[in-house]
C-alpha cells in the first residue's frame, strides 16, 4: 500500500540536492516521522510557512476514545519551551493547564522540609505540565492547519535518504511514501536515525546512564493536595534520589532515580517498602498502593545521545534530525523537551534566511544547534550530581544565596546559570561563556575585596599598635607619625 504524496513533488534545488530546493510556486512537501512533542510543535511551525506536512506517527491517536489516558505523567516546562509556544499561539492555551513551581522543595530524611527559589526574586517558576496533555493540545493546532495530514499506527521502518522512500508498519500491512523533505522527529530511539547511521561519515555516541527510573503517583489526599503544589519536589539521598510534580488532577508524579543494579533488587512488595520507608519516610505514608504502582511501572532508562551530521543530502531527498532524535539528554535540568522545541524556532529561523530552501536551512540549523545541545547535555549531567546530592549541602545553598544576593544587586549584569537556563532563551553555548566570565570577575571581586579588607585591617591593627618608644633623639612612632604627647 502506497501512501499518495502530499503534493506534487518539489521543484528543482537551490542548494545542490537534487529535488530538495523550494518550488517557486506552491510549497515544499515535508515528511515529519514522529507526532510526539517536537514533531508536532515542528509542523506547526512548518504549516505556518504554508508548507506542505505529513506527520507518521507509530501510536494511535492519543486523543482518539479508548487510545488510554493511563498515569499521569508530567515535565517542566519553562522560557525556553514557552518562547516556543508563543510563536505558534499555544503558549497561554498550555500554561492555563500547568502549575507554576518557583522553587525546589527539600524533604530531608527526617521529614524538614526546606523551600530554595529558583529565582533571586521568588517569582520565576518552571511549569508542571501533563505531557499527555501537551501532546494532545499540540496534536488539536496541528489539526487545525490545512497543509497537515496525521497518519497514525505508521511506524517508520526504512528510509532511503536518496530517494526519499519510506517504508511504514501499519494496521492495513505494509505502506510507503516518498518525500523530498524528511524530518526524524522519532525520539531517543530514532528510526530516521538508524537509517542515516548506516551511512559513512555519521557519528553516533549513546551513553547510558547506570541509573535507571520508576514513576509513581502519590494520590490526591481528600480531595486536595497531599504537597505543597508550588513546588518541585526532592528527596535528595546522595546515591539516588526522587522528585515529585505536581499535577492538575491534583496527584503528583514522583520519579525514583536510583542505581540500576539497585533498582532489579527491589523484587518484592516488601523490599519496595522497606526502602521507602528508610529512604522516603514521608512520601512512604503518601502513596497507599506503592508495591502495586511500583510493580505495575516499567523501568526508564537514561541515554544521551550525540551525533553528527543530523542532515544529510541525498540525490533526491534531503534528510533532518530534531529533538531527541538528534540529542536526547537525561531529564535533570528539565531542558529535553524545551531544547527540542528551540530547535524548531531554530530550523523556522533558517527557513526564513534562506527562502524556505531546506538543505540550506537544515544545515545552518544544526551549525547553529550543536553546539548549544553539546552544551545542555553536559549540564543535565552535571546537574544530576547538583540534584540528588549537592542541593541539601550548606555549601550549596550558601552559593545560590550569594547568587540571588548578586542577581539583586546587579540586575541585568549578573545571571545564575540557572537562570540563565530555565528562564531565559540565551543559546546555552553563550550561557556558560558568561557563566566563565562571571565567575572570573567574581573571583576578581573577591580577591580585591580580600586585599583591600587584609590591607585596611593592617592599617588598623597598626593604628591601634600601642605606641613604642623612638628610637634616641628621634619624635617618631613605627607609624611615621610623632607621639601623641609631641602632636598637642
Ligand atoms: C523521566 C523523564 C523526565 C523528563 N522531564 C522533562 C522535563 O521536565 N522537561 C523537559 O523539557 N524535558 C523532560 N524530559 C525530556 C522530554 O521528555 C523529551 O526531550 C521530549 O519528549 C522529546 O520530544 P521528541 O518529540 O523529540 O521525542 P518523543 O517525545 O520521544 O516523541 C517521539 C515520537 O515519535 C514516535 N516514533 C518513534 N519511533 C517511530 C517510528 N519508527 N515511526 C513513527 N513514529 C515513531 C513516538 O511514538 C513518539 O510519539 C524528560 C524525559 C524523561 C525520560
């Protein structure tokens, strides 16, 4: 079963691949494999150009009756992701739905609880937002846009980047299409990218990390929130640790972060207890049916991924990467989701500067991209560390208090990288520039304000010297300074 084009074929190239270029009229016909966050959110902004969209997605259509609305499970949305949904409209539409959290909440072992705001003024906050909720909001504006069909339950199963012929599983048996444009929007496990890995001259570095996670839910509790809900919620525990969001149903999502190793022996009902109840006393008394969740959730595992080209030119195709299929991260700067969805403003972007050509437009997206998604897959692992050990240390807080403490005295001149991440659209290769410059210039600062505080201390020390007796014939103290009685 062939599916039909979305529209005639493309005209000739601008750019040297054969049939990629834009038509002089009519729009250029692109393919997005994977309706997922990014994907759609890609189309949108594609559809918006006038462009022709076809998105495959392997799923059925989530918001279909009886396609399961499960567990809830929810990210953090922040700048980055908002910016993004601002240039389609959607951004008031998704943030109606999400609960602001300004600041992390620490659950010690003890049970304290201790409030850190994110921002030096205690009012910027991440989003707590359903992710199947996001998807469906972005999935209904898609759906509006004339330009764009949706074809579920087809699951990419080849590409030929010359070409531009795809290969789908569906329902009905086997169906392919041919695109001069294919967008790999699949997610960490790309299939789009597992076509162009066979290639030579693609790189790919996947690292999994040796932690893996478990989603839970602690349930409302009479109708109300069992946490306070302006909050991201951690329990930091050195090795491992769990965060909660919260959710509009009131409920909250906790994701354990634990060993691998650790993970497979927790194999009983009574085991899972036992560690909740030494590592997570509090949030054990939430959540009634933790054995039966626990049981029923599978393990998530952790990749980054890094690879290179993310576009490559064929004869008569030309083939992108976007979101995690071009760089998955691990989760603990809550940055996958709004770094995918800069990439689409990016690649919109770049479009615009070359007259929607997009072998040109691909390649001056991802020059400009890589570098910045380098950069945020560091830092997500770096913050791993921050997370589950660091935040509960006084080292820690004593640095973010003097954070906020420059953040208000030097407003618009210095910006905690934190900051400068979650609530900001700075490229994040320029936010650890300024990051290192800062910290240079702090360092300065304070190793002058030490010199000048060890020089006025000398000063006084000296000054308060009890006064020595000259030497012979001579009126003058060690300061230089004739003897109080020879002064009046
Ligand atoms: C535990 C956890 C917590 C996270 N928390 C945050 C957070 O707080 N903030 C944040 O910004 N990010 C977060 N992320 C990251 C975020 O989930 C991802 O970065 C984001 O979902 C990537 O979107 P995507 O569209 O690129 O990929 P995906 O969301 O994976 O979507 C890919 C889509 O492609 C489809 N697909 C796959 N293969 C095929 C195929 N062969 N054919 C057709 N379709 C296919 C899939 O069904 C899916 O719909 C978190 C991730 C994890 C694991």
């Amino acid at each position: 079963m062939d599916d039909p084009p979305a529209r005639p074929p493309a005209r000739p190239p601008s750019t040297g691949a054969p049939g990629v270029g834009a038509p002089a009229t009519g729009a250029p016909e692109v393919a997005v494999v994977g309706a997922g966050l990014v994907g759609c959110l890609l189309a949108c902004f594609l559809a918006r150009r006038g462009h022709a969209v076809t998105l495959y997605e392997r799923r059925p259509d989530p918001r279909e009756a009886g396609a399961g609305r499960s567990r809830s499970i929810n990210l953090a949305i922040s700048e980055r992701g908002i910016d993004a949904l601002r240039r389609v409209g959607l951004d008031e539409t998704v943030l109606k739905a999400a609960l602001p959290m300004p600041g992390r909440m620490m659950h010690a072992p003890d049970g304290t609880l201790s409030f850190q705001p994110y921002s030096a003024d205690g009012r910027r906050a991440i989003n707590s937002i359903s992710r199947s909720a996001l998807n469906r909001t972005l999935l209904d504006a898609v759906d509006a846009f004339p330009g764009v069909r949706l074809r579920f339950r087809h699951r990419l199963t080849t590409l030929d980047p010359e070409t531009g012929r795809m290969e789908f599983d569906t329902p009905g048996g086997p169906a392919a299409a041919v695109a001069p444009v294919i967008i790999g929007a699949d997610g960490a496990g790309s299939a789009v990218r597992a076509r162009l890995q066979t290639r030579p001259g693609f790189n790919l570095h996947q690292e999994y990390l040796d932690y893996g996670y478990k989603e839970l839910t602690i349930p409302a509790r009479a109708g109300d929130f069992a946490l306070d809900p302006g909050a991201l919620h951690i329990w930091p525990r050195g090795r491992s640790m769990m965060i909660a969001l919260p959710n509009p149903d009131r409920s909250f999502t906790c994701t354990l972060f634990w060993p691998e190793r650790e993970l497979a022996e927790l194999d009983t009902p009574a085991k899972v207890e036992r560690a909740f109840a030494e590592n997570y006393p509090d949030a054990h008394a939430l959540i009634p049916d933790l054995a039966a969740d626990y049981a029923l959730n599978p393990i998530g595992h952790l990749v980054t991924v890094r690879c290179e080209p993310w576009t490559v030119l064929g004869r008569a195709a030309v083939v992108g990467l976007i979101g995690d299929a071009a760089h998955a991260i691990v989760p603990f700067y809550g940055q996958g989701a709004n770094c995918g969805f800069e990439d689409c403003v990016e690649l919109d972007r770049c479009l615009a500067e070359t007259g929607d050509d997009y072998a040109a437009a691909l390649l001056l997206y991802e020059n400009r991209r890589k570098g910045n998604t380098d950069t945020i897959a560091r830092l997500a692992l770096d913050n791993f560390v921050e997370m589950r050990d660091k935040v509960a240390s006084r080292a820690f807080l004593a640095r973010k208090r003097a954070e906020h403490l420059l953040e208000r005295a030097l407003p618009g001149r210095y910006a905690s990288r934190y900051e400068l991440i979650s609530f900001s659209t700075v490229p994040y290769a320029e936010v650890e520039r300024r990051v290192t410059r800062q910290r240079r210039w702090a360092a300065v600062a304070a190793l002058a304000a030490a010199g000048m505080s060890a020089w006025a201390g000398a000063t006084l020390r000296n000054r308060l010297r009890p006064e020595e007796p000259g030497p012979p014939g001579r009126g003058r103290s060690r300061t230089g300074r004739r003897p109080r009685a020879e002064r009046r």
